[in-house]
C-alpha cells in the first residue's frame, strides 16, 4: 500500500508540474497574442492591471484570514 501512495504522489506531482508549464507558457505569450490580434496596448494594459488587482486581493484575504486564524469567514460559514 506504501508503494501505490508513493506512486500516486509522484503522479500528481508530475501533473502539476505539467500544468504550470502550461499555464507559465500562455501567459508569457499574452502580449505577443493580443499584438497579433491587433489590439492596442491599452488592452494589455487592463490586463495588467487586472491581473495586479487580483495579486492584491489574494494577498489582503491572506493576511485576514491570518488574523482572523481561519479562511471560513470568506465563505459565509
């Protein structure tokens, strides 16, 4: 049974490392996309800044639910 949760681990590990190749890949391509798409630079702008909100609201909840010594109030529990 050891050697199957061993394997399991390894597995998911593998899978996720997969994934964030993935997803690191397409980001770094956002701009070069939208520059072929035609779109003006305030678009990737907006992104951007998007992307930076969403970075800070993570961050603030982090520090909440810290303080508050469980993330259960985000969910209304």
């Amino acid at each position: 049974m050891d050697r199957r949760i061993l394997v399991v681990f390894v597995l998911l590990g593998l899978i996720s490392l997969a994934a964030d190749m993935v997803y690191e890949g397409a980001r770094s391509s956002i701009g070069a996309y939208l520059e072929h798409l035609g779109a003006p630079p305030i678009a990737s702008s907006i992104i951007s800044v998007g992307e930076f909100i969403g970075y800070v609201l993570r961050f603030v909840s982090g520090v909440l639910a810290y303080h508050l010594g469980s993330s259960a109030a985000f969910w209304g529990f």
